[in-house]
C-alpha cells in the first residue's frame, strides 16, 4: 500500500514552508503568485489532498464560519447562504445557521455559547442582529472575527458590507412622482430596525424633491411579514380616502397588500401602485408582478464571506479593501402605473 503524501512532502518538494503551502490551499492573498504556482505545481505531482480534520488540526482553526440570525423572511435567508457557501465551498470552508432571538436579554451570551460549541473561526451577522452594536463590541472584545450586513455603516470597513437602502428608497420615492403620484402611502418595518428607517427617511428624502409629503396617517409599521402587510393594507385601503400607490418596507408585506387589494376589489396597478423592497423570488412569480429594489443579497454575502476568511487568515488591511458597500437598483414590473 503506497503511503500518503503530507504536507511536510509538498513543502519541502516546493521548496517552502508549512505554513506557506497551507496559505496556498487556503486560498490566501498572503502568498506570491509565482509561489502559488510552484505549490500547486507539487501539490498536483503528488496528488495530494489535505482532509479538513489535519488542516484544523495543522492550523489550530475549524474551517467553520457561523451565520448569526433573527430573520422571518426565508427567501433572504437562502439567498444569504448560497452567497456565503459559494466562497465557501472555493475556499475550504463549511458554515454553520444559528437562529436567536434579536430582543433576548441573554443573546450575547448566547452567540458566545454557540461559536464556542461550534468551535467557530468567525460568524456573520445579519440583520437586525447585526445591528446591535453591543454584540459587535463584544465579539471585537473577545478577539472573534466577524462581519455585520448592515444597511447603513456602523463599523470598520473590513467588518461590514452595507447595502445603501436610503437612496434605493430615494428612487423609488422618485419613480412614484414620476408616475404622477401624491397620494403615497408607506407600510415601514420594525421602526427600532435601522433598515426600516434607513428606507423610510429616504422615501420621504426623495418625495420631498418633489414637494410631496408623507401623511401621517398613512405611514403605518408592520413587522416585515406578508400577514402584516395585509393588516397595513386593509387599514389604509378601507376609509373612502385612498392612497393611489403604496411602497412596503419589503416584499413580503408588498404581496400582503396585492391580496388585501385583491379582497378589498381594487385593481393593482390600475387603481393602485404597488412597490415592495428586496427583489426576491417572490417578487417576480406573484399577479401581478412586484415592482421593487433589487437588494443584491447573494452578492452582500459573498462579499461577507470573503472579507471574514481574509480576516481569519490575518489579512485585515486585504478585508478593509474589499468592497463595503452595494447599491441596490430599481426593477420596474406590472404592479405599478402611470396616472
């Protein structure tokens, strides 16, 4: 029976260190290219093929990234890990889910628990965990890596990637004025969310361009689900003075108000406007099509993932100049008209 080849082979075959052929399997920026080349040169010569149980144990890491969450919306959440397990899968790396509970007293120590148990080598967060900045606090703390999608910039480049929400919702307030509208109405998130007011005062940034002002009455808080959005939706749709378009925090609450429409016998978009947030896959497989923002999600992760393993292989300043920010766009559909 022919004997394994080790790393200890391929390094000194190539002429380097351990270390160094570790960086190469790893996919780390670390290693030159021409060193890169010769490893790989060796590495395929020998036929070698590290198990992930030796490189934990070679390097002292699990090869696990965690995802941290508290997030109805399942659509966004597959989304979110094929992003981080596209890299992943590049980079020799698994992931881990973790649900909590955004609002629990003990949820510091629970994620503490969790990446202990799990012998983690960092954790993503997402939104709206990712907004709590005493979690932040303690795992930088702590010395664990991580990084927080986010929709507004509340870190170090290198732990974030921010989705530019205000001025997504800016344009759709635009595309709505466009149309002719005044009479808009909007169904917000969770107001204690940072993305729901990042969207709501950029709404009301972009109306106010042309003069138009959110009545009060008319901007009404759901929790991001499609039951509240036909909650939302019924409140605003049933007086005799209607809103002749409405634009829901996401699209989750958007298809919640198609079907309140739907039951109220007011046609979308010919009575009314409908525009949601997010851009899953939802949006375009409903009646009729959702007009909404195309949040790039998939792309939010990856970039997650990326900066968290360039990070983890001690390479912060490379994690700093990836890319931090993406600009959701507008996608226009059936479910909205001109006056």
């Amino acid at each position: 029976m022919l004997k394994s080849s080790t790393i200890n082979d391929v390094a000194r075959l190539a002429g380097v260190s351990k270390r160094t052929v570790s960086r190469v399997i790893n996919g780390s920026l670390a290693v030159g290219e021409s060193t890169r080349v010769k490893v790989e040169k060796v590495i395929a010569e020998l036929n070698y093929s590290p198990s992930p149980q030796a490189r934990g144990l070679a390097s002292s890491r699990s090869y696990l990234l965690g995802l941290i969450y508290d997030n109805p919306d399942a659509l966004y959440l597959d989304d979110v890990q094929r992003g981080v397990l596209e890299v992943c899968s590049q980079l020799g790396y698994e992931l881990v889910v973790h649900p909590c509970r955004y609002r629990s007293e003990t949820l510091v120590q629970d994620c503490f628990a969790f990446i202990n148990r799990s012998k983690l080598d960092g954790v993503i967060l997402l939104p709206p965990v990712s907004e709590l900045d005493h979690l932040a606090a303690a795992l930088k703390e702590a010395e664990r890596p991580y990084v927080r999608l986010t929709s507004v910039l509340l870190d170090e480049t290198y732990h974030s990637v921010v989705s530019d929400d205000r001025a997504a919702a800016a344009e759709m307030a635009r595309y709505f004025a466009q149309l002719g509208h005044q009479d808009i109405a909007f169904i917000s998130g969770p107001q204690r969310y940072k993305s729901s007011t990042e969207r709501m005062e950029g709404f009301q940034l972009g109306l106010s361009a042309y003069g138009i002002k959110l009545r009060p009455d008319w901007i009404v808080e759901g929790n991001n689900s499609f039951e509240t959005g036909i909650e939302c939706a019924q409140q605003l749709l049933s007086g005799t003075d209607k809103p002749t378009a409405i634009f829901a925090n996401n699209d989750q609450m958007a298809a919640g108000v198609l079907k309140a429409a739907h039951e109220l016998g007011i046609k979308v978009p010919e009575q009314l406007s409908v525009a949601g947030f997010d851009d899953n896959l939802l949006a375009s497989r409903i009646i009729p099509a959702l007009t909404t923002i195309r949040r790039p999600v998939r792309q939010m992760a990856q970039l997650a993932a990326t900066k968290i393993i360039m990070d983890i292989e001690d390479n912060r300043h490379g994690a700093g100049h990836v890319a931090a920010k993406v600009a959701p766009t507008l996608v226009v559909r059936e479910s909205t008209k001109r006056l």
